[in-house]
C-alpha cells in the first residue's frame, strides 16, 4: 500500500467492483482522500443522490467505496475516539469485529505494566488493539493472512502516526515465529458465514492453537467469546471478563509468571474496579434467603466470571434462588460490582395486579428487568400501559422457585 504520491498505487481507474483491495487503494489516492472528506456527512437519506452527482465527476467503483467507508466511519463512533474515527478505515468485518478502544487501551495498559515492550499482535484485524499497544509504548508486529485486512490496518497505523511502532505483516499466523517478543496477543475470528462461531475448537485459528502459542511466549492473553465454558479454560491461565459499562464484552486468557493459576477476575469498565478469586480463596455458592429490603444486580462480567458469591459476601447477602444471580440484603452496602435496588413490593406474577398497582403510583416510566424469566419486557409494557409522573423498576424473576415480580427503584449509597 503506497502512500499518496507513491508511483506503486493504483489509479482510482483500477479500482473495480469486483477488486476489494484495488478500491481501497484507490482511497489512499489524493482522488480518494478527498472524495472522503467531501462524502463525510452525508446523511443516509441524501446518499443516493449524492452518489449520483458524484459519478458524473469520479469512477463509480471510487464513490461507492467512499460512501461505505463514510457509513463505516459513523458507526465506528460507538467503538472508537470520534477523531479516530475520522481518520481510520475500515471493512464491515474488521469493524464488528474489533476491540473497542476503552477495553483495547485496558489491556495495552496491563502489557505495559508488565514491563512488555515487543508485542506480537496474531489476527490483528483492522489494528484496534495495535493502535492501542503502540500509544501505550509498545513496538508491535500485528499480523492477519487477509491482504485487505493488512492494507487496512497499515493505513491506519500510518494515519494515527503510529507506523514506526507498527509493522504489519500479511501472514499465517500459524507460520510466524514470535521468540524475541516479549509477549504475544491472539484475537482468533470467531465469525463464520454463519455468524457467530461458540465452540472454540472452531474459532481462526483453533483456542488449541492460540493456547500453544501463549505457552511458548514469556506472557501472553488470548481474546475469547465471554460465553466460553469454564471447564475451556487452562489450568495455568487466568481468565478475566471485561465489561464495559455495563456490557459484558470479553474474555481473556492470561498466561505468564504473573498470573496463578486458575484465577477467575471480573474488571469493569471505564473504572477499572476488578474483583477476583483463586481456587484456593474461592467462596462457596451463598444460601438462598427470602428477599430483604435491598436487591443487587451483579455487573455481568461478574456473573460471567462466576464471582457472585463475591459479592454478595461484601454485601452481607444472599441469593433469592440458587439459580437466580441475584443477591438480595437487609442492609444497604456501597460496591463497585452490582447496582443495588430498594425493593418496595415483592409479588406473585400477576399482570393485572402489576397494572393496577403501577396506576395507582402513577408509575409512567417503567424499566423492566429480567432473570429466569419468558416475559419479555416490552410485551410487559404494552400490557400495563404505564402512565403517570412517576418511575419505578420491575424485576420478573424466580423467589425460592416461584415465579415473582420484585418492584422498586434505584437506591443510593
């Protein structure tokens, strides 16, 4: 991939339909560069006709991919800094696909901790967590087999002033020999043509692999599905699930001299607050209890990391069904891992109570919740019809096996 004025890149004219890299190029081009930054705010209504006036002055194949690369630069908002955003390319895999910038910096932050100063980066994608790596101080060889997805990721590199940390290789991973670096990262793909892939062995290159491969390293994590089975797990790994408020996004394996093993952590998000537990200090599952005054909803990457019992140890509490991650108390604890609700009426699962009840409250703004449950929340809400000056929450669970309605709002600590 050639920079602008470099003689090697191919003219806007060579970009076909049909030639995916070729059209990326072509963006690359002082033509191209500029027809993005004049398609930028195009709004999706005005795109047809945007797109029809700019062919009567560029090659269409050139148009179309800089209106797709505009549409991908919008939503990569959601993921990445806006001013990144606005400088970087992208594919439509290569964006689902990648870290989000705050769970990306995250972990660049724990490589640099560890003193890690050469990174190899196996199925780096478009470069999120390259570009993350590089502004933590960290050289890094990212490397993916896909030409496009390569050409990608230097342009982004080169785009955010970051290529001298960064050198991007078109490889197998399987084939690339990372002694000297000390430490590897590996985000196997984990979508198929038919989406989402769950079983690791299934995973490009195999959780097999990617777990041989830390082996051989000094340190090394492995980016998995949150839903991964336990029993999946190494022995000697780490494995810490990361949720970003409040979204659970992914799980690490962590290997290394730093680690013991066995650990199972939770960190959460943009705070960075982590909870963890050995296998030697891991606690028992909590007692089932009736409902007390206060309810408290475990972050998920909590729940994931099986570290309920945790939690509810710090707020004195129990759980309201042994299958049921909720923990519920008598008393009101301040803690980083669960959002505490005050429970104010605890009821057997009835609709028209529900209804007749939040009319009476004058209840309008209704937040449904739910756990062990087959209501979904907006079929609830068009059934009671809330209305009113008031807000309330309603969690459609199981109490001691029972199906239940627990109402209540929001406490403060």
């Amino acid at each position: 991939m050639g920079r602008v004025n470099d003689p090697n890149t191919p003219s806007t004219h060579d970009a076909g339909p049909g030639d995916p890299l070729a059209a990326f190029a072509a963006l690359l081009t002082e033509e191209g560069r500029a027809l993005l930054d004049e398609v930028r705010d195009v709004e999706p209504a005005r795109e047809l006709a945007a797109a029809t006036r700019l062919r009567r002055e560029h090659p269409a194949a050139l148009v179309s991919a800089a209106l797709a690369q505009a549409r991908l630069r919008q939503r990569a908002t959601a993921k990445f800094d806006v001013r990144d955003a606005a400088r970087m390319f992208f594919t439509p895999d290569g964006f689902e696909q990648s870290t989000r910038t705050s769970v990306a910096t995250y972990r660049a932050e724990c490589f640099a901790a560890l003193g890690v100063r050469s990174l190899a980066d196996l199925c780096c994608g478009i470069g999120g967590d390259a570009i993350a790596l590089a502004r933590a101080g960290i050289s890094v060889l990212a490397v993916d087999r896909s030409p496009l997805t390569c050409a990608v990721a230097r342009a982004n590199a080169e785009a955010l002033g970051l290529a001298e940390l960064i050198e991007v290789r078109e490889a197998d991973v399987t084939e690339v020999d990372t002694t000297g670096y000390d430490a590897v990262f590996v985000d196997p793909a984990r979508r198929g043509g038919r989406g989402r892939i769950f079983d690791p062995e299934a995973y490009s290159p195999p959780l097999s692999w990617a777990v041989e491969a830390a082996r051989k390293a000094p340190r090394a994590a492995l980016k998995i599905a949150p839903g991964v089975p336990h029993e999946a797990v190494p022995d000697e790994a780490m494995a810490e699930w990361i949720s970003d408020r409040g979204d659970v996004k992914e799980a690490v394996l962590w290997f290394g001299d730093d680690v013991t093993p066995g650990t199972r952590r939770a960190t959460l998000l943009p705070t960075g607050a982590w909870i963890d537990a050995s296998p030697a200090a891991a606690l028992p599952d909590p007692a089932v209890r009736p409902v007390g005054r206060y309810l408290y909803e475990p972050d998920g990457a909590v729940i994931r990391s099986h570290l309920v019992a945790e939690v509810a140890e710090q707020v004195a509490g129990g759980l309201i069904d042994e299958t049921i991650a909720y923990v519920t108390s008598d008393e009101l604890h301040a803690t980083d891992y669960a959002t505490a609700y005050e429970i104010t009426d605890q009821l057997p699962f009835n609709v028209k109570r529900l209804k007749a009840l939040l009319r009476e409250r004058e209840v309008g703004v209704l937040t449904v919740k739910k756990r062990g449950s087959a209501v979904e929340p907006e079929e609830l809400r068009r059934k009671v019809k809330p209305q009113g000056r008031n807000s309330a929450t309603v969690f459609l669970t199981r109490v001691a096996g029972a199906p239940t309605m627990l109402i209540g709002r929001p406490a403060a600590v």
